[in-house]
DNA sequence: AAAAGTTGTACAAGCGCTTGCATAAGTAAA
DNA sequence: TTTACTTATGCAAGCGCTTGTACAACTTTT
C-alpha cells in the first residue's frame, strides 16, 4: 500500500520521546505545553528534516492558508501591477496565491471556480472578465464558505461582498477638466464598449465635464472600441483627426489607445501637444517613456491590491458569529499630467 | 468536534446506495465499476452538488496538480508575459500554479521553497533570483520528491535539472552584428552584473563581434549597472555621451536602459539613429511604441514558459522506476530591427 | 455439475495532522 | 495528609479521500 515517504509527526514524536499531540501542539505554540517540551520538539523536529504537511493540516483544520486570484490576463500594465501587490501583501500575511487567468472567459471563470472551491482556498479575489454576465459561480463559493473580494471590474449583481474599485465617473470627469484647463476646447472621447459599468461611468463623467464647462459635445467625436488595442487606437485617430471638423485634443479610455494616437497624430504632422492634446485613462508603464510623454491616470493598484488582501483576510478571520459589514471601497484615482497635453507650460 | 461543512462521498454514497470505495472510483472512472452504477453515482453527485475534496485527495495520494512558480517580480515584461504563458499552459494540462515572488531576495526564495514544499506542490518552474548564490533550497526539493524546471536564469551548479535558456552569447554576438551592418562602428556596451552568467555571456557575445569584426574594443565604452533601471540608463548614457572620445552606438543588456539612453541622447541634440544607434536586449511591451522605435532582443517568452510547463509535466509523470533525462534547452532569440539602429534605409 | 475465471462491490486501513477529553503529575490550599 | 486546583501530556477519533484485498454473484470452461 501506501509509503510514507516523508518525516511526519510520528518520526519527530518519538524521536523527541512525546505523543504526537503533544507534538502537535509544541510545532504551533499551544499554550498547555511547557517551554522545555516545546525547545525538545522542536529540535528534534529539526534534526530530523520535519517539514509540516499542509496538505493534511488544511484537510484536519478544514482550511487553507491560500487565496485564489482570478484575473482576465497577467500581461497588462495594470493588472500585472496588482496582482504583484496581490501576492506580496498576501506572502506579508502568511498567505499563499493561485492564479487565475479567465482570457475573459466566462466559461473559464467558471471552471476556475470550481478548481477553486476543490481546493478549499480560504478565499476569492477577483476582477470579473469581460464577458461575465451570470453570478451563480459566485454565489456557489460563498454558499461554501468562501469570502470573495472584487477588484476593479464589479458588478452591482453580486451582492453582500467587498468591492474595491475606483471612481470612474469623477475620474472621467477630473481628466476632462484637466483638459480644458489647458485650453484645449473641441475634445474628442474613445471609449470601451459601454455595456461594462466601468466605460459607460468614463463616458458619462467626460460629457458631464464638457457641459458644466459649457463646451459642445460633438457626437461625431465620440468612438467606441471593444478592445482599445494599439491598432484600434489608430484606426479611431485616422477617423477622427480625418473630419473636416476636427477636435483638437482626445481623451482615450485607455493609455494603448493614447500611444497610438499619438504616434498618428506625429506621423501625419499634427504636433503634440501643440496642436493636439492627448490624454489616457490607465497609466501603463512605458506613459512616462514615450516622447512626448502621455498624461494620464493612475490607478491605484497598489492600494487597491493591499486593500484587496487585507479586508479579504479580515473577512476570513471574522467571528462567524457577528456578520461580517461588506464594504464598496472607492479610491483616489491620480491624473499625472504629462507633456501630451502640455499646452500651457512650455518647458 | 469538527463538523463537516460540505457533501462528501458518504453523502453521495448514501444518495446513491452505494459504499464509498465504489462512489470513489466511479466518480474517478476506475475500469471496475460497471457503466449503470457510475452513471447513478454520478447523477446522484450533481443532485447533492457535491465536490470533491482536492486537498483529502491530495493527501491520501500524496501528489498534487499544483505547479509553484518562483520569479523575481510580476511587473517586468519579460515575467509577466513568461509567467502568464505558464498559468495557460498550466491550466490546459489540468495544473493550478502558486505564484511565489522572490523579489530577488535569496531568503524570500528559500522561505517560498519551504512553503512549496509544505504544500507538496507537485513541481516548481524557477528563475533564480538575483542574489541566490547558494542552491540547497533546490536540492532539498528535489530530495522530497519534486520536481524542478529551470527558466532563463540558471546556474550550472544545479543538477540533474530542466533548464529552458536562450544563448546570450549567441544572441549578443548577433545584435553586435546587426549594429555594425547597420555602419556603426564605435559600439558601447551597457553591461549588468557580469556575476550573474546571463550578463557575462552576453558582453562575451559583445566582445567577440567587435572583434571578429575587426573594431576597437574601448574599455571605456563598457560600462556597468547594478539594475539597469531606467535612471541608471540615463547615468550610464551621460557618461558615455560625455567622452571626448564619443561612441556611436550604444548597446545595453536590457531595454529599459536603451529607452533611457535614447531619451537622453535626444535631449542634449544627439540624434537616434543618425548620429547615434541603439539597441536593447529583452523586448519589452513598449519597445515597439516609443519614438523611435526601439531596436530589440526578443526572447522567446511564450515558448519559454510552454516548454517549461510541458516538461515538468513530463518528469512529474514519469516512470520512477526508469532515471529521467534532464535536458538543456537552448531557445533561439529574434532579433526585431526597428528605426533606433535604421540608419541605412531611411523610410 | 464442479472447477475456474470474471465481474462488481464492500471493507477497512491509511495519508498526516488537529483537537476534545481523559488522565497524570505537580502545586497550593485546607 | 487529604482535597482541590493547575498544568502538562497522551489517547483516540476524525477530516475526506484512495486503494489493496476479500468476497459475493455471475459466466465460462472442462
């Protein structure tokens, strides 16, 4: 049948001539074993090599000291960003972390959450993939006792869990004024499908901005894009920059986007920020790079991450007695101006 | 005492009118349970919702499909876009992946190795962190039964290992090449620590195309950083830039430096490629987006960290009775041209 | 019809740890 | 010295699953 094949309690219990509760309860500290006993075990337990089996902890304990991260995809700025934070804060906490890719399938979430739960992770941290529009997996690792915490992309359809997300609409609408505030009058939007929360929230602060500034808002200079993707960002700024009328600064939902419509404006002889301001929400790492550098918005992912760890721990570790508050957490957002929208300024 | 949370095999036993042994191995479709009675265990599986319990599994068989992941830092190209491949490779072979950040520290990794270990994770896929200069870690892993791959970052001193590499003398040889085909013929080198081989391989790689080709090899174009981090380019570029005797072209073991060194050079009037050519080891997402465009050394991230998960998955299931055969696995680099080294046929 | 194979299923031990409870040893109070 | 507490340790059950082996109930062979 089976071998042990490793040092167990059993090899350090009678190597240190104790039973192996006794072991047991010296390996984590208990109260009721005397100092001596505790220095003897732990000894022998180091004599002999004993590394303590999680595996048979979390099964006797019915916990694990793991968080499942589920994340669309880890090559992007920002969430390369925070699930580094994630797996920090959580290795500070004494935690573990499996990642989760979704490709922005639902169907894959779906898959990972069952992983997930066969797992007994102690909890969820997650941003939703694009695609989701059905909650029940959701529901089902809460139903098993598992706490989540959403990140970023949330839904209002998932109830009775932490959100940690920033303010779309005011940061839309902050980065709008900053705009106007360099003088630029005649603002063009491109934005992400709006059928996410997050782009329709970007797209309403934008035009709230341009009204309460008194500016027109020009439907002939609002895009839309699925995927925001360099390529995509290019194709808009050709349309855009190709009207009679032409707007003379953008704002792109995403800092791809911003590159690229720089790169055009340049290469068709459209000076930036001269004649053309750019702005891009989601800083990503080569913003601060480019020539001229792209103005943009920072999410915090590093708070966000942090947050993220530490209220899920906080859930974890509750007293299942009192039920535990659920928060909706909005963070600052932070617009780094640049010189693409420099206008006022000269260095 | 405990209470147990959730539905297990003698629940679905039960339900099903079976023992457990033969809920067990119809749900697990052992050849010796008939066709009916796994058709009524399993219907009455998904009736009580049940599922199964990954970590009693894991205990009772002591494997796991779990793969740890030992790397520097999330937020660099190169891993993140590595690391993202293994999760997807991972997740197709039926692995989950614990992402464990060393940050470069040799005690973080060997606190991570033990957490591994404890986890019984079934296989490790590592870049060593900088500063390890000592491999017990390794070897105690090995010695419990766990199987190790190697990426990028090895070292010779680890034995009976995978290691998946690309030649950095090779492919420094050849960029050196593509820089002197291009005309220029008074080449700097930004080297970083040549204690780690990676960075000695590649300046021997430099060294020897200067000379096949027939150039001076000026000392004092070589120059070296610690972290070659976008200030330390900007350093390191000033300096050489200040000579009497001035380079006019720059190559750095990263491109994180060559956006520096171009920035920099561009801001005191030197022209990039013009007067001065620039190319970079280690493409990085925004290599491609900058003014001018950077000139670099793709390394092969996504076949990387494919045949990394393929391997380990091979050794994992391999016959213990028959010694594995450890291969190393040297993957060609690209090198992608582009208008920071053009000065031949200008567009 | 008896012997010898085939199935198909159940029993029970085991994986390595935790933990409620019992018990033994040591100390303070009566 | 006995009783009443503390304090320290051990016993044994249990977490949920896998799996070697035993054993029925059928088939097939001779």
């Amino acid at each position: 049948m089976k071998k042990k094949t490793r040092v167990n309690i059993y090899d350090v219990a009678e190597e240190a001539g104790f039973s192996i509760s006794t072991v047991s309860r010296a390996l984590n500290d208990d109260a009721r074993i005397s100092a001596k006993t505790k220095v003897k075990v732990k000894a022998a337990a180091r004599r002999l090599g004993f590394q303590k089996n999680a595996i048979a902890t979390s099964l006797s304990t019915n916990q694990s000291k793991v968080i499942g991260v589920l994340v669309s995809e880890l090559n992007r700025g920002f969430l390369s960003s925070l699930v580094h934070t994630l797996e920090d804060t959580a290795f500070a906490m004494g935690y573990s972390v499996i990642i989760c890719q979704t490709n922005n399938s639902h169907e894959r979430e779906k898959t990972y959450m069952d992983t997930l739960i066969a797992s007994r992770v102690a909890g969820i941290i997650a941003t939703l993939s694009l695609e989701t529009d059905s909650y029940e997996h959701f529901e089902k690792a809460k139903e098993q006792g598992i706490k989540v915490v959403l990140v970023d992309r949330v839904s209002p359809k998932i109830k009775s869990t932490t959100k940690i997300v920033i303010d779309d609409y005011q940061t839309a609408f902050e980065g709008t004024q900053h705009i106007i505030g360099q003088g630029y009058d005649k603002i063009a939007y491109v934005s992400g499908p709006t059928k996410q929360l997050l782009y329709a929230d970007r797209l309403r602060g934008f035009e709230q901005a341009l009204k309460v500034a008194g500016l027109p808002l020009n439907p002939e200079w609002i895009e839309y894009s699925d995927d925001l993707s360099y390529e995509e960002g290019t194709r808009i700024a050709k349309k855009i920059l190709s009207r009679k009328d032409k707007p003379n600064a953008i704002f792109t939902a995403n800092n791809l986007a911003a590159i690229s419509t720089i790169a055009y404006a340049r290469q068709i002889g459209i000076r930036v920020p001269e004649d053309l301001g750019v702005i891009g929400f989601s800083e990503e790492p080569f913003s601060a790079f480019m020539q001229p550098s792209v103005t943009s918005i920072r999410q915090p992912s590093t708070e966000m991450g942090k947050l993220a760890v530490q209220k899920l721990v906080e859930e974890i570790n509750a007293d299942p007695g009192e039920s535990y508050i659920h928060q909706k957490i909005i963070l600052d957002t932070e617009l780094i101006p640049r010189e693409s929208t420099n206008r006022l300024c000269k260095r």
